[in-house]
C-alpha cells in the first residue's frame, strides 16, 4: 500500500464543470505555482459525462484530463458515480433510498441512490467501464477513487429492495431460521420467525427494537455498501492496473461503515476528515480520527483525500482558520501518516449548496490572504517530502471496533449518558496529551509489539479478542480496561456469570449490579479522583485495590484495581475519571509499562514521532522547547540538543546526523 503521488503531496478536488473552459488552463498554471501535485475528478461528472441514457460525451473532459496532464498534474479519477443523474432517478424513481419510517428521500441534494438497488448498480457499472475504458491507461491517471464517501447519505435505506438483500444476507450468515433466532433472542417478546420471508429491515416501529436486528442490520448496511465499492473496483481492474481507493469518513460523526473491514479492500486507505468545531477539542478529535485512520490502514501510509482550507458551511457556525493553522492542522495528517493533504475544492464554487464551503482559490482569488497560505502550505510539503513512506511507531494501542459502536449505543441499555465513543476518544487524548504516540486499532490486530493496550468500553467482545489480551498480559503487556467492556458476544447476548463477562479472569473482578450516575451527579474516589456516569459494585478477589469510592451510591466500593500477571498488568477502572484523574492514570499506566515519551508533557504541543522525524506542533501561547538533534526541514536549520518552536508554529526534525 503507497500512495501513488510524490512527496508528501498537496491535492484537492477540481470540478471544472463548474467553470468555463477558459478557466482551466489558467487554474493548471495556478497549481504548478502552489505546488498542487494531485486532483480528484470527477466526482460529481455524471450528469454530465452521460447526459442521457448511454449517450456519453467525453470531450470536455479529455480535454481538462490533457490540460492536467501538460501541466504535469496527477489525476485520482472518480468513477463519477456518486449522484446519479436526474434521467436516471425520474426513469427509475425505485432506485431511491427509503428512510426508517417509509419516507423516501428525493433527488435534488446528491446521493440519492439505494445501496442494493440492482438498477443504479447496472447504470453505474456501466458508466465505469467506460470510464475505465477510456482512461484506464491515461498517463495521467495514478488512482481511480471509487464513488464518494460511500453511505455518506444513504447509509440505511429500508426500502423493499433492501429487506430483500437483506434477508439473503441473513440467509447466508445464518443458515437456517433457527439460527438467526437464537442470535436475535427472538424467544423474548414473541418474535419468533418461521422462516426468512417473516424478517424486516428494523423500520420504525411501536417499541425498543430488537438489538441484534439492529447490529445485523448495520452489518448488512456497511457490506451491501461495500459491495458495490467491490463491483465498481473490480470492473475498473478488468481494464486498467491503475490502484483503488475510496474517500473513508474515519470520523467521530459517521458510524455506517465497519472501516476496518473496508480498509482491507482498499489498494490504499484514503480519509476525509473536517475539523469539527461543535467539540470541545476539535483537534484532540483530528488527532484520533488520523491515528484511527492509520489503524485502519494497518499502520501504512494513507492519504487524506479532502479536508477544509478553512471554513465549512455545514455547522452551525463556521469558524475560519486563523493565520498559520492551515499549515499546523496540515501537518497533524502528515505526522500521523498521511502522505498526501487533499482539500475541498481547488475553487470556491459560485452556486449550489456548498458555495460558503472554503476552498483552495477562495472568492475573493488569489489575491488573497488564505491563497497565500495555501501557496505557503504547498512549499512546506514540498520541503518534507522525503518523509514520505515512513512509519509511525507507537508504544500504546487503543482499541476501537465499529461492531462495538453499533452495539453499545442501542436504546434500553443501563445509561443512555454512555456513548461508545467517549472513553476510546478521552484516553486517546489523555495519552497523546503526554506526548506519548498512540496506533488505534482493531481489537484483532496484533499486540505483541506494544507496552500498553487500552480497551475503552469493548461492550462487544468476542472470546478471540478476550483471548489474545489474556494472551498479551501473560506476556508481559500491560492492559487497561474501562467500564462496560466485554459485556456481550457478537450476538449482543449478556456473558453470564458477573460483569465484565469476558474480562472478569483477566482482570480479578467481578460486578453483580451496575449502579450509573444521574446527569450531574459525581463521587470521589479516596485517592482524590472525581468521576461521574458510572459506578458498579465491584469486587475484587484476585486483584489489588488501588482506589475505592468514598461517597456516592456505592462507598467503601473498589473503582481502579490491578492484577499483576508475571511482568504485566491488567488494570481496571470502573467508573469515568474526570479529566485530571484520566491524565494521572495514563501518566502512571504509561510511566509503569516503559511507554516512550518525555519526562514532563510539553502542555499544548502535538508531539509526534513518524520513523525518524520527529513533528513539533505548537498550538499553545507562548514559544516550546523540545529536546531534539538533527536537522529541521521546514527551515533547513541543525537541531542542536534543543528546537524551539514559536507560538503557532511547526518544526519537522529529522532526527540523527
Ligand atoms: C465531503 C464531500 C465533498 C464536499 C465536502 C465538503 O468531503 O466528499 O464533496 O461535500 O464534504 O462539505
């Protein structure tokens, strides 16, 4: 897996549809200035490129692909099959997707299609194998890029023609109707199926759903949705060795595809990722979602196929990039193992829904401040480039599962306070926040390589997993497990016995009732800790106590244990440490399992080491000083023993002589 581009190379979407032709060759000059080394296009062409059923009109766009070409810019060509056409759609209006109350959602914003509607499957592969065809073998072309962020719209359509492929799903996974009853429990509440004509998509309906028809429903959803990735990827491979990707949302806001198994199909990993200022640390959550990325990819480098130059125009508010952060939040990919910085768009689009999103050649030209920071950004990337396939190496593991979001946030469960991604995306930052590099991975990845293995909230767990982090204590690792974790198995039915089901060896504990906290509501523990959301009459028979509650509907209760195993360790907390509490923990967990990091955080610096170079990020108010020796590439100067980075600024360090 490498991303088929240069350097670390800056790239964005260009839509010359948008604009008249004169336009283009102009725009080519501008990118060669900035140092733009790739574009996405396409994406949104079909309408164009097929402007009636099987009539194709290709000339404009050989003509835009030979203008790119001259002007030696690479091309990542969409299959152009992300929207369909309005022909298409008002032909075949049983192509649109049906939401869960039998609304169907209508064309006119984009995406409008049914993930197993055989008919858009036809037109679409279609258009791609002309697509193929024509430009397979384009010197231009170095990446085809399936659709757009597939399901980004339509995740979950529960029209008739998806209960249909859904029930073949569930066919093949189960077999025979008696097994899809027992994974679905159905003995409870009189839903007992007699066969697999009886089942539905989860629609809306009078009560709780049924939780294991809701976790195979998204299942079925992520699959049917890589299976047209698959039809699309396999008919461009028939014609073209150009490699394959897709644009991932590996976000905190879209749960719809199971990335890591999605991750496996991609010649290469590609993201999109926007900065998300409706958090409280939307750069804690950047952070995550690359490292995520980074596990999705199994540790490769991987591209970021879009991102804002500044502002968007979807949230509330659309906060502006102040000067420099174009450059700072660029460079967090890079240090987490992108080696490419794609945007959306080249240009600010003059109509249509996006026209306030940000883009590389704002409204008001290149004129303009933020085109020269793009100018700027494209020769920092030029000056790290050699950084260009190397690794990440990180000590700390956290795990991270998309079965286990979809599961853990079901209705009915002991808090609907308790949401899947709170405690993976807290202890991330806890640990980073030290300084300390962290890989987020599938709980079926390998662990030997790390000293410490976080497992936040792992509601979902399989015996494998719980198996392999037996496994990885005995060996010496060390291993924190938080509340709600190994809960269930992969039928979402209880492990009985005492929580946490599938730890309760590991980890010497074992709880008989969960006791959560209402909103508000906090205890102490009497090792000066607060915490709030959930408690659990713990007992700890072959575990040590570190803390225990001192106040709180449960005192005198164990909340943080610890078992040694030999030369490792399988902690556990029991309850949401507030974020001081949270440092302290990871401070001593990292400290005692010999994770590298500096011996005192350097407070609001990212710090990041990617093979030998080491990223110096500084988001804070004042100058930083990190120890370092080498050579710093942004400004070519020797790193003797100190680099001191100015407020808002980035040094990248090769490190060594
Ligand atoms: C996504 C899409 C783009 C555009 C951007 C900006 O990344 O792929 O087409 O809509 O968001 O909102």
């Amino acid at each position: 897996m490498t991303v088929p581009f240069d350097g670390i190379a800056l790239g964005c979407d260009y839509n010359p549809e948008q604009w008249p032709r004169e336009v283009w060759p102009y725009d080519v000059e501008l990118m060669r200035g900035a140092g733009v080394g790739f574009v996405t296009l396409g994406v949104f062409s079909w309408a164009l490129l097929e402007p009636s059923p099987g009539r194709f009109d290709f000339d404009w766009f050989d003509e835009v692909l030979a203008v790119l070409h001259t002007g030696g810019i690479a091309v990542d060509m969409a299959t152009a099959t992300a929207s369909p056409p309005p022909w298409l759609t008002t032909a075949h209006p049983e192509i649109l997707p049906v939401d869960a109350r039998g609304a169907t959602l209508w064309p006119g914003g984009r995406q409008a299609w049914c993930p197993s509607s055989p008919v858009f499957r036809d037109h679409a592969l279609r258009l791609v194998a002309e697509m193929a065809r024509r430009y397979g073998d384009h010197p231009a072309v170095r990446l085809w890029h399936v659709s757009n962020e597939l399901g980004c719209h339509n995740g979950r359509c529960y029209c008739d023609v998806s209960a249909a492929a859904f029930r073949v799903w569930l066919t093949d996974r189960y077999g025979s109707a008696e097994k899809l009853n027992d994974a679905w429990g159905t003995a409870f509440w009189s839903q007992h199926y007699g066969g697999f004509d009886e089942v539905l998509p989860p629609r809306l309906g009078t009560a709780t759903p049924n939780p294991t028809q809701e976790l195979d429903f998204a299942r079925f959803c992520s699959d049917e949705l890589l299976s047209h990735y698959r039809a699309e990827r396999d008919v461009l491979r028939a014609h073209s060795a150009v490699p394959v990707t897709t644009n991932l949302m590996v976000t905190a806001h879209q749960s719809e595809q199971d990335n890591h198994r999605w991750g496996r199909e991609l010649d290469v990993v590609a993201q999109d990722h926007y900065l998300d200022h409706r958090l409280a640390d939307p750069h804690a959550e950047q952070s995550f979602a690359s490292d995520l990325t980074r596990g999705v990819a199994r540790g490769a480098p991987w591209l970021l196929m879009e991102s804002a130059p500044s502002a968007v125009n979807w949230q509330p508010v659309n906060r502006a990039k102040r000067p420099g952060e174009l450059l700072l939040d660029s460079l967090s990919y890079v240090a987490r193992g992108a080696d490419a910085v794609g945007f959306f768009q080249w240009r600010a689009s003059r109509a249509g829904a996006e026209k306030f999103h940000s883009a590389l050649v704002p409204h008001a030209g290149p004129d303009s401040a933020a085109y020269r920071e793009v100018v700027g950004l494209g020769a920092a990337l030029a000056r790290i480039g050699e950084v260009a396939g190397s690794r990440v190496r990180a000590d700390v593991a956290v795990l991270f599962d998309w079965e286990c979001w979809w599961a853990c946030d079901q209705p009915s469960h002991p808090s609907g306070e308790l949401r899947y991604l709170d405690a993976p995306t807290r202890w991330h930052r806890a640990i980073t926040g030290l300084g300390a590099t962290a890989d987020v991975v599938a709980p079926g990845t390998e662990l030997r390589g790390y000293r410490l293995v976080v497992v936040p909230t792992l509601y979902l767990c399989s015996d494998a997993t719980a198996a392999a982090l037996a496994e990885y204590v005995r060996g010496g690792g060390h291993v924190l497990v938080t509340y709600f974790s190994g809960l269930v198995d992969e039928s979402d039915h209880i492990r009985l016995g005492g929580y946490p089901g599938a730890f309760r060896e590991l980890l010497g504990v074992r709880s008989e009732e969960f006791a959560p906290l209402l909103p508000g509501e906090t205890v102490t523990l009497d090792d000066g800790s607060s915490a709030d959301l959930w408690t659990e009459s713990l007992a700890a028979p072959d575990a040590e106590v570190l803390a225990r509650y001192v106040d709180g509907p449960l005192p005198g209760t164990p909340a943080l244990t610890r078992r040694a195993v030999g030369a490792g360790a399988a902690w556990y907390v029991a309850t949401r440490l507030d974020d001081a509490a949270l440092s302290r923990l990871a401070d001593r967990l990292t400290r005692e399992a010999g994770v590298t990091r500096p011996e005192e955080p350097v407070v609001g610096v990212e710090l990041v080491r990617r093979g030998r170079y080491l990223f110096v990020l500084n988001r804070g108010d004042a100058p930083a000083a990190v120890p370092a020796h080498g050579t710093e590439l942004l400004s070519g100067g020797q790193v003797d023993g100190t680099v001191t980075v100015a407020a808002g600024a980035a040094a990248v360090i090769r490190e060594g002589t």
